[in-house]
C-alpha cells in the first residue's frame, strides 16, 4: 500500500459494493451511494460498465471466476454486518 492511497483490498470492496449498488432495487441486497467515491479511476470505469445491459450480469461472472468467494462474501458482510436491519 502506498503513502496516502487506499489499498487495493479496499477499492475492491468499494467496486463490488459498487456493483450491487448498481443492480435494480428488486435483485440487489443493499444500496451504497457512496461506493464509488472510493474507486480509483480505472475501477470507477468498471463500475460505469456494469450499468450498460449484458455487462451488468457478466462481470460479475468474471469476477466470481477469477476470485471465488471475495465478490459474495464482501456483498454478504455488508448485507448481514454492516446494513441497517
């Protein structure tokens, strides 16, 4: 992690917040309005991307198949720990 930079760890948990902030209000376990502010550029892009139809439903896809377990667990944690009942 660099000087006055946020770790990568994090900005991937701001992106997959992001990402399920993203979805309808029907398919989507909470709402982060402040996801994004968090993302660097790059990601904040990919998030952009997730909005347009067909990105939407595969890039998480991507995701879950490049690193099982981190998107879903971190939309989990936030569903269950940290969201308001």
């Amino acid at each position: 992690m660099k000087q006055g930079r946020a770790s990568r760890t994090a900005e991937y948990v701001a992106l997959f917040r992001a990402l399920e902030s993203s979805l309808p209000p029907a398919r989507r376990m909470f709402e982060d309005r402040l996801a994004t502010a968090f993302l660097s550029p790059r990601l904040a892009l990919v998030a952009w991307l997730a909005g347009l139809p067909g990105v939407r439903d595969l890039l998480p896809r991507i995701i879950d198949h490049r690193w099982p377990g981190a998107r879903t667990s971190a939309v989990a944690r936030t569903r269950f720990i940290d969201s308001p009942a």
